[in-house]
C-alpha cells in the first residue's frame, strides 16, 4: 500500500496534516500525532503494516501490541478517506 499522491503530507505548528486536494472525495484536513507523521512518512513508498510496525518501533519506545493497533487503525481510517493505493 502507498499514499496516493493527491494526498499531501504537511507539518504545521507540531501537527502532522494530511490534505486532499482537487478531485478527491474526502475533503477535510486529517490532524495526528507523530505516531501518524511517522505512518505518512512511510506511506510515500510502498510499505505494509508490518514494515510500518518495525520502522515505527525503532523510533518509538512503545510495546509491539500497541504499535500494531496504532497502525491497523491509521490505515483503516486512511482507507475510509481513500488516501491509499492498495
């Protein structure tokens, strides 16, 4: 899976913004912590949940289980918007 690129990617005043832009049916702005940036970072290549998972454990000093939950709904919640190329 991967990111669409009509999706951007941007940091502002310490949140992490995902913004759609023309044509897109989601048309809000996505606001997430830097659990999410890391994911959306990942998201420009293509990635899964699992390589999304270790990269994610090797910034962040958090269990495994809650990493894995972290990510499952992040993409589920991108799926909803249809922000990701699968």
């Amino acid at each position: 899976m991967k990111l669409k690129p009509t999706f951007l990617v941007h940091q502002y005043g310490g949140e992490n913004l995902l913004i759609p832009t023309a044509g897109e049916r989601f048309s809000g702005i996505v606001k997430g912590n830097d659990t999410l940036g890391e994911i959306l970072s990942l998201l420009r290549e293509e990635t899964t949940e699992e390589q999304m998972t270790d990269a994610i454990l090797e910034k962040f000093d958090a269990p495994r289980e809650v990493v894995e939950k972290d990510v499952r709904h992040a993409v589920e919640e991108l799926r909803k918007i249809g922000a990701l190329d699968e």
